[in-house]
C-alpha cells in the first residue's frame, strides 16, 4: 500500500494547474490514485438529475480530485510551503515540517 504525505485536514497550498495558489483544507484523499479533494479549489459544474434528495436536479458546484503532486503542504508556524519528513520522537513515528522542523 502507498503512503501519502499529505492527509485529510491538512491545509495545502496547489502549486501547479488552473489554481495555482489556491489555500485551503484537503477533504478527502484518494490513495490509490494519488488525488485528494481540497476545499474551495478546482470547482466544477455537475449536472444532477431529481431524486429524493434533490427533487429540483440541475447543475451543481462541487469540488473535483487534484493530484498530489500539485499540493504543496502548509506549514502552521510560518504559513510558507514546506516539504515533509518522518522521525521517530517519544517511540512514535510522526510527520515533521523540513523548514521548521517541528511536528505536524
């Protein structure tokens, strides 16, 4: 199974694609196809038909899968990208920040 260094919650910088720059929280991961949901970027328009829980249909906004290689993690202390290592701190395997250098 892969491993993916960015995980639902995190907040992710895109920095490659239509929005670039774009902040904002992953909703959901994909693992197998390395894609995750981020909240607010990549917006598109679905067309739905009535059912019980729409009874109107119709077109809707909805977020749609980014690669993971177009996200870049946040770090929470400085604000600035940051790339993501692993350590062993207090017998546990946690993510560490590569700029600051602190636990995520």
């Amino acid at each position: 199974m892969k491993k993916l260094k960015i995980k639902t919650g995190d907040t992710v910088r895109i920095i490659a694609g239509d929005h670039k720059g774009t902040e904002g929280k992953v909703m959901r991961v994909d693992i197998a196809k390395n894609k995750a949901i981020v909240e607010g970027a990549n917006m598109v328009s679905k067309h739905e038909k009535p059912s019980a829980k729409n009874p109107q249909g119709g077109i809707v906004q909805k977020e749609a899968f980014i690669n993971v290689s177009n996200l870049a993690l946040l770090d929470a202390k400085s604000g600035e990208t940051t790339r993501v290592g692993y350590e062993v701190r207090d017998g546990k395997k946690v993510r560490v920040s590569k700029k600051s250098n602190e636990v995520i």
